[in-house]
C-alpha cells in the first residue's frame, strides 16, 4: 500500500505578490495599495525587518534569497552585489 506524502508547507508562499526588480541590488517595490505591513524575511524564515509603505531597501543586506510578505501574499527577490 502506498503512503501519501504530506502537502508541502506553503505558509511563506500562500498568494502570489509582485515584486520588482527581481533580482535586486537594492530597492525592491511591492504591491501594498492598502498600506500594510510588508515583512521581510529570510529563507530560513526569520523575520528580518517589518516596515509599510511599498519600498523595500535591501541595500544593506547580504547578497541571496529573502521573502517578502504583505498580508496572505509574498514573492521571492534575489538580491544581487
């Protein structure tokens, strides 16, 4: 009998959220037309930051892969040197 693997953990991935430019080198805009929080985090999950508006500044952080969160939606931005 064959056994089911469990559906994958998308809590990080729920909605699609636009994201640009994608990759980065710095400032990423994101949809936020209510004002809400935007969250960023890392691939791990950590939450790195947590500001409003529709910018994201990433200049300050290492080249990689974070996520970007705004209500039930987030994107994945790369950010490059």
């Amino acid at each position: 009998m064959a056994t089911k693997s469990p559906p994958p953990n998308r809590s990080l991935f729920a909605a699609p959220l636009s994201a640009y430019p994608n990759p980065t080198t710095g400032v990423v805009y994101v949809e936020n037309g209510s004002g809400g929080e935007v969250a960023l985090y890392s691939v791990k999950g950590e939450l790195l930051r947590r500001t409003h508006g529709s910018k994201v500044d990433l200049s300050s952080y290492t080249a990689g892969a974070y996520i970007i969160r705004v209500g039930n939606k987030s994107a994945k931005v790369v950010k490059v040197n």
